[in-house]
C-alpha cells in the first residue's frame, strides 16, 4: 500500500540522503531514511524498566547494541581459514 503525500523537505538533507544512499529520486531516498530508521533497534520496552532492579543501573542500551554489532562485524569480516583437502595417493 502506498500514501500520496506532499510534504516541504530540507533540499540539502534530501540530497545527502540521495547521495549516501546511492538514488536517484526523493522518493527512494526518503524510503531508503525511513527504512534505516525502522531498522534502528528500539529499547524503549527495556528503558522502561529502569529502576525496577531487573536492568544493572550502568547498562546503556545503545553500548550494548554497538558491542553488538561490532562484533558480527568483526566476524563477517574475519577472513576464511584455508583449507587444503588430503589428496589420495593412488599407486598404480
């Protein structure tokens, strides 16, 4: 399902969204923004918790997401082991 809207943009944001999105149109690069935002974890059930003894009083949510995701990136980008397969020696 798709909304027709008319909204007033900030021309300079639209066109570093564009560009850091890699599109062309204010179409894509608002959907692009939007689907990023939507990807952005959200803690606010978590934060909600604050003060009830279940959340360590330091935790910070957005450290935790970060420790996150630098580590699966740490592993997605570790190279692959080399692997060198036995060969049979087939005496004749």
């Amino acid at each position: 399902m798709e909304t027709r809207t008319n909204v007033v943009l900030d021309d300079a944001l639209v066109n570093q969204v564009m560009a850091r999105a890699g599109v062309k149109t204010k179409k894509a690069a608002i959907e692009a923004a939007l689907k990023a935002y939507i990807r952005k974890p959200d803690y606010s059930a978590i934060m909600a918790l604050r003060g009830t003894g279940v959340l360590a009083d330091n935790y910070d949510a957005n450290e935790a997401y970060s420790l996150a995701t630098s580590k699966a990136l740490r592993v997605a980008q570790a190279p692959a082991p080399s692997f060198t397969p036995k060969r049979k020696v087939v005496k004749a």
